[in-house]
C-alpha cells in the first residue's frame, strides 16, 4: 500500500517528465523551422566532403 507522500511524488515526476518531453518537442520544431527558413544559408555545408 503507497503512502500519501509517495503518490504526490510520483505525480511530480509525471509531470515533470511529462515537460521536459513538452519542451524539446518544441525546441526540435523550431530548430528544423529554422533550418527550413535558412536552407540556402547552410546548404553550402551539404558540399563539403568528409
């Protein structure tokens, strides 16, 4: 049987993993969004040979 204690910090861990998800979901958008604005700008990286 849980505890009190124990069910309100499995709710904040919930929670804030649930964020962090939330966060770099839409950090990864705006970084591809950005890209996709400033193609031509760094399509000059595509030609450099490794």
């Amino acid at each position: 049987m849980k505890r009190a204690g124990q069910q309100g910090w499995s709710t904040t861990e919930y929670l804030a993993i649930l964020t962090g998800l939330v966060v770099l979901w839409r950090s990864s958008q705006l970084v591809l969004e950005h890209l996709a604005e400033h193609h031509d700008e760094f399509s000059w990286a595509l030609m450099i040979p490794f």
